[in-house]
C-alpha cells in the first residue's frame, strides 16, 4: 500500500512541473474580459494542486483501516491528469 501511495504522489508531484505552464495559459483566458468558460477553466486547473494535498493527507490517514477508501482518494487528482493529457493528446 505505501509503495502505491508514494508512487502515485510522484506522479503527481512531477506534473506540477507542467501544471505551472497551463495554469498560467488559462489565465490568458481573462484576455477579453472575465467570463464564466474562462472562471471555470481555471478553477479547475487551480483545483489540482489543493486536490493533491488534501488528497494524499486522507489517503496516508486512511491506509490501514480503509484501504479501499485509501486507494479511491489517491486517484482522485489522477482525473486532472488524464483529462489534460487527453486534451494535449487530441
């Protein structure tokens, strides 16, 4: 279980390297004014970060009571990553 937890918050940790750089293209969103696609867009992007801390802290709580419990809150920040890697991939 700690092999799993820690090797999906290195995952995580390394796509906050690229997350800088999307996050700071959504905010180019704002460009021609403030609209409700731009606000939500970059609360989502802004969400990942908070998602992966909260995220990782009840899942290491979690890990020997409530494995599977553990386990769904790990992958929680993981539809961040799949989302945008399906966008840059299309």
């Amino acid at each position: 279980m700690k092999v799993f937890l820690v090797s999906c918050q290195t995952v995580y940790a390394l796509c906050l390297l690229p997350w800088f750089t999307i996050w700071g293209l959504t905010l180019m969103g704002f460009a021609n004014g403030i609209n409700w696609f731009s606000l939500a867009i970059t609360g989502f992007v802004t969400l990942y970060p908070i998602m992966v801390i909260v995220c990782s802290i009840f899942a290491w709580q979690f890990r020997t009571k409530r494995r599977r419990a553990a386990i769904i809150l790990n992958l929680i920040p993981m539809l961040w990553i799949l989302l945008v890697g399906y966008q840059l991939l299309s």
